[in-house]
C-alpha cells in the first residue's frame, strides 16, 4: 500500500507471479456499458464517439490529455437520484468529487443541492447561482472567515465537525444575527470495507465526534443550549466506494440511537438524519454497484425499521452522492507517446498525462480500465501497464491492463470513470499543465472547465 511505501517511491515495476494478471478480455474493443459513460460507443469505423463526437476529432480541437465529461449521462444520473429519494428526502451532490459552475448550474437544474467543504467550493457555488438555502457547508476544520461566508449567505446548514466549531458557528451567527442551522456530524465506529485512507468512520480519524465515549451526545448537549444555533439533525458518513449496505444498515441504527437518547434527555425529536455519501461505481467490470432506486429502497428500510423499533417518528432523510454521480460520466482521453516492451514482464505504455491528472492510483492503489478509442484492431492483447510522462517511477494511470499488441505512438486510448476526484486532486507536479473538462452533449462539445497555460503557472510566481 502506498502509505508503507519506501521513502524513495515504490520500485519501477514489481516482480510478476505467476498468474498476476487475468485472463485477456474475449474483445479487446468492447466497452463495457457498466464502466463507460451511457454515450459512448464504437462507430463502424472503429473509433469511439461519445454524445455524437469522434474522440479523434476531440482530441485535434481540445488538446490531449483531456478530461471528456458526458453532459446528458451526467445530468441523467443526477435524475436517478433525485427520483430515487422523491420528495420526502433530500439528496446533497458531494461537490469534493467534482466540481466548476456548469455543474453547480447543472444541478440546479435537475433540483439536487449541493455540499461543499471549503470557501473555494462555496465561492462556486454562489457564483454559479445555487440558492444558498439548497447548500451544506462541510469541513472538518473551517476558519471563521469561511463560517462567515456561509451564515452570510444563509447557506441551508452547517455540519459541524468538533466542539470548537459549535462555539465559532454560533458567535459568528449570533454577530450576524442569523439563527443558523446545524447538525452535528458523529463517528459512528463503523469502518467501510475499503481503502483505510478514504474510510471515514472508525474513531481513529480526523472527522466527526466519536459516539464512543459520549463525545457526540456532549456536542448535541452544547448545541441544543445556545440560542443562535438551530440543531437540526446527526450526519453520519461511512467511507468511500462502498458496495454493502450493511454498513449503512449498523450506522443508521446507532445513529436512531443518538436520537433517542436525545428525545429522553432533552425532550427533542430532531427532524432530520443524514448518512452521508460513499456509493461505490464501476471502475472495472468486476465492479458491481447499486442503482440509485435500489439504495434509495434500502436505505429508507432501513432508517424506518430503527425508528419504529425505538419509537421515532421518521426523520426526513439525506444522502450526499458525489462519484456515484460524477464518476461514470467522464472519461480521460490520452495520446501514446512510447510503447516499452519488457520481455517476460509486460509493456509500458506511456502517456502524456499521468498522476498530475490521476493521482488516484498512486495513493490508493485504485484500479482502472482503458481501451484503445482511435481505431478498433484485430491484433493479440498484451499486458501492459498505463504510466505517465512524471519524474517519478510511482506515476502510474492504470497498474494491470491488457491492450492491443500493435498498440502505437500517436493513437489514442482513453481511462473511463475519472469523474471523480480526477480533475478534483490534479496537480502541477513537474509543471505540468491541468488538463480541460470537454463537456459533450448532442453532438456538441465545450469546455467547462479550460486548460492550463505556461501563462497561468508564470502568473503565480512573483520571482
């Protein structure tokens, strides 16, 4: 794992065991409709198209690499949830996935809200237009000026993340004189089934007020006794890329708790729970996740059945989905630039991207698809990893992956479901420049999000 890794960076390849790799795929120029965006497809020619667009042609107009998002799936997506949930509940895009005002307008559009975790994400979200009262502002450690901003735009709650900031929430709002609303995020002792870094509910970690040790009913007690605070609700989240329900099913349930001990100590039902996000997506086709209307069935079961068992009345609920809507809408669009076969090993293919535009792989191991989008070919798969033009032998896209054999310098291959976090966690490491959102949609393509110039990076260095 990447967080044992020597100090040096990993080892440029490992030694491969046998059988490290599986079995080659039946069709190297299939695409599977689980891990790529709904428009794409392969085109008699055997170029991909995506909205009605040949990748070739995008890539000429708009550069490579280039982040290549699908509008319509997008904002279908977006619909599934906000249908899913109905009217009765209230489903918070995860704005930390992916985020530029098309997509604030966006969901605005199709009736989601929005959560953001810093000032530059609620500066966003203002400038693009979301109705602050439609807006949860996050973060586990906000400075008074972002609580500031946020009360003074009548954002619609305020999760709050420690003792502190109750204190610093309600003296700014009593300084405002807004009676601001709040819930308290708790812990809940519940650890996702994944990456330890991206898994948020175990007590040993920076988010949320452990409910072990009263922690969380302390926070309820302080927040319940100050006037210009409005307690509205507990927030739980679980963790990341989550495909069981059953660690929804063990928080919701000691999060009814909470609510009960509230209601006979204060003599207060809080009308409102949230679980949070975290739903897992295709990356690959061993991926398996849930539809929207299933989790929405689930987890309304679920959070009904606690309730009736403690005598609540039912919570209005929230659901905070970020990847699960912006992660299969996007994919990034490479040219090849060297093909390194190794004899014995594999080959490497290098891009003119890397962990600049993906750094997911090399912090949480993650794992991707890619397929060659140019041209179809005949041509026998070979194993082959997917790294990047960085100074670092750590700069790796796609770690194991099977492409053509007459795979060339200047075609085009491309890694779907980089929607989330992608564009979100970019970086100029070596000074590379970030590369632009395409938005697709009809047969028509914008950017949304340009390109970085040398312009840009000179314009911050002052000398």
């Amino acid at each position: 794992m990447s967080r044992s890794a020597h100090p040096a960076g990993p080892r440029h390849a490992d030694v491969l065991p046998e059988g490290h790799y599986q079995a080659p795929p039946a069709d190297l120029n299939a695409l599977d409709p689980n891990v790529w965006s709904r428009t794409v497809a392969r085109g008699a020619d055997g170029a991909v198209t995506v909205g009605g667009l040949d990748v070739r042609d995008l890539a000429e107009e708009f550069g490579t690499p280039a982040y290549v998002l699908d509008e319509a799936d997008f904002r279908a997506r977006a619909r599934a949830w906000r249908e899913a949930f109905g009217p009765g509940a209230d489903v918070f895009y995860a704005g930390k996935a992916f985020l530029c005002r098309a997509v604030v307008r966006w969901l605005e559009e199709e009736g989601l809200n929005l959560d953001v975790c810093t000032g530059g994400e609620l500066a966003t979200a203002l400038s693009a237009g979301m109705p602050a009262e439609r807006i949860a502002m996050h973060g586990n450690n906000k400075s008074v000026a972002e609580i500031e901003r946020a009360v003074s735009a009548g954002v619609g709650r305020i999760v709050i993340d420690s003792f502190q900031e109750i204190a610093r929430v309600a003296h700014v709002a009593e300084r405002l004189g807004v009676r601001q609303k709040v819930q308290i995020r708790v812990t809940v002792g519940v650890e996702a089934h994944t990456h330890e870094f991206i898994a948020t509910a175990h007590e040993d970690q920076k988010f949320g007020l452990a409910l072990a040790g009263g922690q969380a009913a302390e926070a309820v007690r302080r927040a319940l006794r100050l006037e210009w605070l409005e307690l509205t609700g507990i927030h739980s989240h679980i963790g990341s890329q989550i495909f069981d329900m059953a660690g929804f099913e063990v928080a919701a349930r000691r999060v009814v708790s909470l609510l009960a001990e509230i209601r006979d100590e204060h003599g207060v039902e809080l009308p409102e729970i949230d679980l949070g996000g975290g739903l897992g997506i295709a990356y690959t086709s061993d991926d398996d996740p849930r539809e929207p209307h299933e989790i929405a069935k689930s987890l309304g079961e679920i959070v009904t059945r606690e309730c009736e068992a403690a005598g609540l009345a039912v919570p209005r609920l929230s659901v905070e989905p970020g990847r699960a809507i912006a992660g299969p809408t996007t994919f990034t669009l490479y040219e090849v630039g060297t093909v390194k076969p190794l004899e014995g090993l594999r080959t490497y293919v290098s891009v003119d991207g890397g962990m600049s535009d993906n750094i997911r792989t090399a912090l949480y191991d993650a794992e991707y698809s890619v397929a060659l989008v140019s041209r179809a070919s005949a041509a026998e798969p070979m194993a082959a990893r997917v790294v990047g033009k960085h100074c670092e032998s750590g700069d790796i896209v796609v770690r194991d992956a099977y492409l053509p054999s007459d795979l060339a310098p200047g075609d085009l291959i491309a890694v779907p479901a980089t929607g989330a976090y992608c564009r979100s966690m970019a970086s100029n490491y070596n000074h590379v420049l970030r590369p632009p959102v395409v938005a697709v949609a009809d047969g028509r393509a914008r950017v949304i999000v340009r390109r970085e110039t040398e312009e840009d990076l000179l314009r911050l260095d002052v000398g």
